[in-house]
C-alpha cells in the first residue's frame, strides 16, 4: 500500500465512523441510480458522511457536481466539506463551480480575517492531491468580492506554510485595489511584494497597475509601468493601448492618443472597436467632431462597424455641439440598424430639442424611452422640466414633477432653482418663494442659484425693496452674494436711476471680495451713458479691459450709442473702426454696422438673415437667400453687398468676394471701410496681387478729401515697391482717421 493510500485511509477512519460510510454508500448509489430519493437522507446526512462521499467520489466529475447541487444548501455541507469539494473542483479545472463556492464560504463564513478557511484548506489539502492553484483561486474570490485585506491574508498564510501563490492571486489583488479606488500607492506596495517574492508580472499585471495609475489621473505613472512592460520583453496588447489611449484622451491629449494607436500598428496590433471607440468619444468630449468622420471612415476600412456605444457617443457628442440635426441623422442610422440609444443618449437628445424649443419633440423621445423599456433618470426628468420652465409651460413642467416623484426621484435643488427661475421669468416671483418653503420643508436650504434667482426676479419686477430684504436673509444664512447677485441688484438701482446707490454697491462688491463681470460693468457703463457721463463710461471699459474681461456686442453698442446720443458720431464709428481692425469687435458689431444703412424695414429683414448665415459661415445658405433677391426682382444694396463680401472674406472664398466686390462696383456702389479692408486683407493673404491692385486703385479713386493726399501717395508708393503690409497699415491708419469711403 502506498503512503498516499495509506494517508487517505487513515484519514477516511478518522473522519467517519462505519455509520458514516454506510450513508456515503447509499448517497453514492442514489446519486448514481436515483438521484431524486436523496431528500430522504438528508436530515440523518453528517458532515462525516459528506467528507467520505467526496474523498471516495473524488475522481468522478459527473458524481461531484451532482452530489454539490444537492448539498449545497444543507447543514451538513460545512465550511470544512465546502474546502474538500474546492480541492476537487480545482483538481478538475472547474473553475467556476470552484469560485462560486468560494464566494459563498467567504460570504457565509464567520472567519474575520480567512484564517480559519485557510486552515481548512490546508488540513484538506493532501486528502485530493491538490495543487497551490487552489489557494488562487480562493484569493481571486475574496478580492472579487472585494475582501482585499482576507485576500492578502491567504496570501501570506500561503507563503508561511509552504504554499507558493501565484500570479493570479497578487493580480486578483491589485485588480480589486483599483475597482475599490485605494490609493494606487497601495497597488504599487502589492506589485513590489510580488517582485520581492519572485512572482513575475505578466502583461495582465501590468495591465492592470497601468489602469490604476491612469484612473486616477496619474498618466506619467501609468507610462512608467508601459516602458517597465517593454523593458522587461513583456509584450503589451490592445488592452494597454486602449486604457492608454483613453487617459490621454481624457487629458485632453488626443494628439497623442492617435500617435498610440499609429503605434499600435508599428507593434504589429491591431486596433478593435474599442480603440475607436475610445478615440471617438475623446473627440467628442473636446468638441473635434469634424475629425470623428476621419475615425469612423478607418474604422470601417479595417472591417468594424459602429456598435451603440459609437452611436451613443456621437449622438451626444452632436448634441453637446449644438448640431442637433445631425445628432437626429444619427440616432436615425441608429434604430434603423437594430441598436437600442441608451438613457444618456435619449438624454441628450431631449436636452438638445428643449434647448430648440421643441418640446413635442422632446416628448417624443421621453415616451421612445418608455417604448423601448428604458427608465428615465433624475437627470432625463430635470430636463425636460427645464425645457418646459424655459418656454414658461409651468403646468407642464409640474406634469413631470409629479411622474418625477411618483417613479421614486425626489427633486433635487438643482431641479427646484429650475423651477424657481421659471417662476421669476414669468414675473411670479411671490410663488418661486413658495417653491423655497417647500424646499426647506423638505430638507432642502436655498444655495446661491435660489437666492441669486429671486433677488433677480424682484429686481425686474422693480420690488427692490424685497430683493434686498432677500439679500439680507442670504448673508444671514451664510450664503455669500456672488457676482450674479450683486449685478442683478446693481441694473435694479440704475433701471431706477439710482446711480449714486449702484456705485457704492459696486464698491460694496469690490469690498467683499467679489469681481465684478462683464454684466455688472455694461450695466454701469450702461447707467453712465444714459446720465450723458460718457467719460466715466469709457473709464470702467478701460478698467473692465485691465481685469481681462472683453466687453461683448452689448458693451460696445451702449458705448457706440452713447457717442451718437450726443451727436458724437465720428467718434463712435472712429471706435467702431478701431476695435474692428484690432480684431477684438465681436462679428455681430460688424454686421450690424454694415446694414446700418438699410432702411426698409422687410429689406432689412432679409439682410438680417445673410447676416446671421455669414456670422455662422454658412455660406452656401447665403448665397442662395442673396439669388434668391435677384430671382424677385430684388436688387440688391450697398447694405447686402457689404454683408455678403465681408462673409465670404471671413469664410476664405477670396474669389467669390472678389466677384461680388466688382459686381458692386459695376452697379454704382461704394463698398463700406470695414468691406474694403477684409477685401484687402483676403487678397493680400492668398497672393491675389492683380485683383488687390485693383482694389487699391478703386479705393484710392473715391478718396476726395484732401487731408487723405498724402495718404494716398504713401499706399501708392508702398503698393509699387511691393510692400503690402506698409500699405495695408496706411489704409487702417486712413479708416481710422474716417478718410475711406463710409467711415466718416
């Protein structure tokens, strides 16, 4: 007899009595022959017994699995009998009957620190001739379930004992390290233990370590570990690549994201979908959707076809954009092709049609999501009560509520300062205080946004006497004002021509910390045009520009009309000029002033509308509302030319611009200052050195003020000798000092 036998026969004796085999027998022969008679043994069945049947059924797999099925939810299965059938089951490489077992000891078992199920394991272990695999595998369970510390506990009572866990276990450790989001320094102290004990890392550790570092947040750590990889000839895989790929992306390094994925290739990998994918989204995320159409064209040169996390992405992306139109097409191919939009995708798209005002279109997409058995979240429901505040349906917006709190979400504060804000936008500022109360009967306390809103609120209403008693109430609360706050109640005291009041605010403001925005100074230089105190005016835009903030369309139209409220005209166009050629004038300043002149009322209309597709560069949609005029018999003015010149200029259709420049010529016009410098500009830049000649000479032809003569012979001189920027520096200096033509 062999000392194995002998050992297990020995054991056999110590472990069950005869009565203990005999029952063993007979489960044995029920298992075998009538598996369903086992219930009757149940209640006389004893731990004993268990142990002899699986030591005796060790090596038949079919008999195992049967006789665990039934054990498992009976007294006699203990946690000893539980560690015998792991042996057995690992033994068999039936590793997931093994780790579901595993699983429920660790759960099921009083063992604080897995000292005693390692202890069972270990007196069980030579029963089965079993192998150190199984202590991997229990450690992979325990950090599974997150029981980190009982992990590396088995580890090391492994260790002592003679028993050499391996790879899996320090993996399995320091993958539930970085899924319980430790500090990574920990993982670093598990992968240098591993080191110590002369495991050796596999590209899964590292895969890993690299996944954790770059988690959170720390690339350069994370690079580190992808250089160790190399240096020590452990192969990286697509894995490495993609979690990479994907931290670089969200450190808005998507340059370098794309030099990893070439990379990839020069390794002889190919990228997956998920590559894709992961670059698609670091695009969108940065506003780049023009190049997702690059990705998208490669990926399907390799074969891969977007799947609904491409479609997800883009369709949000889209969205996010502001290109609704095309998030639509999308969302179209989407269903079309069999994919399901997630939560966050119809979340986007009913963000997107309330943000266009369509609510019937928003409603839509929130019943899809019932259709398709997809459940709103807080956030789905949060917007579209916005959409409805935003177009003042309060009684809608109230529906949702309630379908809100009935599907178990309870109104966060941001979904009641939505509310709030609907109120005060409808003037209803005594209910939006009643929305606060119930708020605070709810557990709620008003922040900054509540207060800030019903202050604002009061203030248009001209009830200043009660936004200030709320401004009040906020300090006493310690809630801070904040700019927002201070503004609202700065244009309340100037609507109200309490000036001297709205600057010791201001200077209120200014004690309290608090920087004043750009509202808050166009209020003020708002205030001080209206009193004809155009000094102290245009002092705030010199100090609103020294705190680095750039007045906007609206500051400049105050300042401008300012100037011509007190007859000051030259020099509001002097400014106008001014800021246009310094590049700092928003564009809408610009085209405003060059349908200035454009009178009639339905004429003007129509301008207005080639404006706003050269403000946005849509200029195909220009074009054909400017053919359109010529096909009614509408001809055209300086007002339009002007407009459509400049668009195309600014959209670098320097041959366009060109033809319609000569066209307006030809038809007796005199194109606007602002019209001939972007003209010049353009022809200059892309080397069109006829047609800018052209353009000089005619420029230079309707200059009839004398002052403007030596002028003209400076840009003559330069334009001969070659020198174009000298002479485009001369034609700013001329339309600045309102020599050009429609600049004075």
């Amino acid at each position: 007899m062999s000392f194995l036998t002998f050992h297990i026969h020995r054991s056999l004796s110590s472990l069950s009595s005869a009565a203990d085999a005999l029952l063993a027998d007979k489960a044995l022969t029920f298992l075998k022959r009538h598996p369903y008679h086992l219930n009757s043994l149940s209640s006389d069945f004893t731990p004993e017994a268990a142990s002899c049947l699986l030591l005796k059924s060790q090596n038949d797999q079919i008999l195992i699995l049967k006789f665990l099925k039934w054990a498992q939810p009976h007294p006699f299965f203990t946690p000893r009998c539980k560690c015998l059938t792991l042996h057995i089951l690992t033994k068999f490489k039936l590793y997931k009957s093994a780790q579901s077992l595993a699983e429920d000891l660790a759960v099921n078992t009083s063992d604080e620190k897995g000292n005693f199920i390692f202890q069972c394991l270990k007196e069980t272990y030579h029963l089965c001739a079993s192998s150190s695999s199984v202590f991997d595998l229990v450690v992979k369970s325990y950090a599974h379930l997150k029981l980190i510390d009982k992990a590396l506990n088995i580890v090391n009572l492994a260790k002592f004992n003679g028993f050499m866990p391996g790879v899996l276990s320090y993996n399995a450790i320091l993958d539930a390290v970085v899924r319980c989001k430790k500090p990574v320094r920990f993982a670093e102290e598990v992968f240098m233990e591993m080191i110590r004990n002369g495991v050796s890392p596999n590209v899964f550790t590292y895969n890993i370590l690299i996944r954790g570092f770059c988690s959170a947040g720390n690339l350069d750590m994370g690079l580190q570990f992808f250089s160790e990889m190399e240096r020590k000839s452990c192969l990286p895989n697509v894995v490495t690549y993609n979690t990479l790929i994907d931290a670089h992306c969200k450190l808005k390094k998507i340059d370098d994201a794309f030099k990893l994925l070439r990379a990839m290739a020069l390794k002889g990998l190919e990228p997956n979908l998920i590559s894709y994918n992961v670059l698609i989204n670091g695009l969108c995320r940065e506003g780049r959707m023009k190049e997702t159409s690059e990705v998208l064209g490669e990926m399907n040169q390799k074969g891969f076809f977007p799947d609904e996390v491409t479609y997800n992405t883009l369709v949000n992306g889209y969205c996010k954009d502001g290109n609704f139109h095309q998030a639509l097409v999308l969302h179209t191919d989407m269903v079309r092709n069999g994919l399901t939009p997630n939560v966050i995708t119809y979340t986007s798209l009913i963000n997107s049609m309330c943000k266009a005002g369509n609510m019937n279109r928003a409603m839509e997409f929130f019943d899809q999501m019932h259709v398709r058995g997809l459940r709103p979240n807080e956030r789905t429901y949060t917007t579209l009560i916005d959409g409805f505040c935003q177009q003042g349906l309060l009684n809608e917006a109230f529906r949702v509520l309630s379908e809100m709190s009935r599907n178990g979400f309870s109104p966060s504060l941001v979904t009641y300062n939505i509310l709030i804000k609907g109120h005060c936008m409808l003037g209803r500022v005594e209910e939006a205080l009643k929305i606060i109360q119930d708020m605070v009967g709810k557990g709620l306390d008003p922040d900054l946004v509540s207060y800030s809103t019903i202050i604002s609120g009061f203030c248009k209403c001209q009830d200043l006497e009660k936004a200030f008693q709320m401004k009040q109430e906020m300090v006493e609360k310690q809630v801070k004002p904040d700019a927002v706050t201070y503004s609202s109640l700065i244009q309340g005291l100037c609507e109200q021509s309490r000036l001297t009041e709205a600057c010791d605010l201001f200077l209120e403001m200014l004690d309290a910390g608090v920087s004043p925005d750009e509202f808050t100074y166009t209020t003020l230089i708002y205030a001080y045009c209206r009193e004809g105190d155009i000094k102290k005016a245009f002092l705030l835009h010199d100090e609103m520009v020294q705190k680095g903030f750039l007045p906007d369309v609206v500051t400049y139209s105050v300042l401008i009309n300012g100037l011509n409220k007190q007859a000051r005209t030259r020099e509001a166009k002097r400014l106008l000029l001014k800021l246009f050629y310094d590049e700092s004038v928003p564009s809408d300043v610009t085209y405003n002033t060059l349908i200035e002149n454009c009178g009639n009322i339905e004429f003007k209309s129509v301008v207005a509308l080639i404006k706003g597709f050269c403000m946005k560069g849509l200029m195909n949609e220009a074009d054909q509302v400017f053919e359109s005029m010529l096909q009614r018999n509408h001809n055209p003015n300086e007002s339009v030319y002007n407009v459509i010149i400049h668009g195309h200029c600014r959209g670098g259709n320097v041959q366009k611009a060109y033809y319609l420049y000569k066209e307006m010529v030809n038809s007796g016009f005199v194109p606007h200052t602002v019209t001939i410098i972007a003209l010049v500009k353009a022809l200059f830049k892309v080397g069109k050195m006829d047609e800018l000649s052209q353009v000089i000479a005619n420029t230079l032809r309707s200059c009839k003020l004398t002052d403007a003569e030596l002028a003209k012979v400076l840009v003559e001189i330069n334009h001969k000798e070659g020198n174009m920027d000298a002479a485009l520096n001369v034609l700013i200096e001329m339309a600045k000092d309102g020599l050009l033509p429609n600049s004075g």
